[in-house]
C-alpha cells in the first residue's frame, strides 16, 4: 500500500477526498494511480485532513523524509 492510499482511505474514498480538497476526482484518482502526491499539494491536502480531524500527520505525507532524517537504526 503505498501513502497515497493510506491517505485515500483516511478521506474515504477518491471521491470525498476529491470534495474535500475542492479538486477534481480525476486529480485525485491521478495521484492515486501513480502512487504520489505532488509535494506543493501536500500542505493543503494535510491541512483539510488535519482540520476534519482526520488521523493523519504529517509523517504520512512525507513517508521517506521521515525516514532519512531518522538516521541509521541502532
């Protein structure tokens, strides 16, 4: 599963994220598709998410950030 459908299911579904973002199914079903959010969309998308009280951080939207910045396991 990649972040993208973590956060898809979060809003539940293509079409109530699509709403709540104000942005077009297809868009959405786009970065679904291709398993990525454009990163200028990020913000926005977990700003709604976070206002809807949606179980979302931002760790999920910046996965591999997180985990290089984490440094080498013990």
């Amino acid at each position: 599963m990649t972040y993208v459908n973590k956060i898809v299911d979060a809003f539940g579904g293509i079409r109530p994220m699509a709403a709540a973002i104000k942005r077009p199914v297809s868009t959405v079903k786009s970065w679904k598709d291709r398993g990525s959010i454009p990163d200028p969309s990020k913000p926005e998308v977990l700003a709604v998410a976070q206002a809807n009280g949606l179980p979302l951080g931002r760790e999920d939207f910046f996965p591999l950030a997180e985990e290089t910045t984490a440094g080498p396991a013990p």
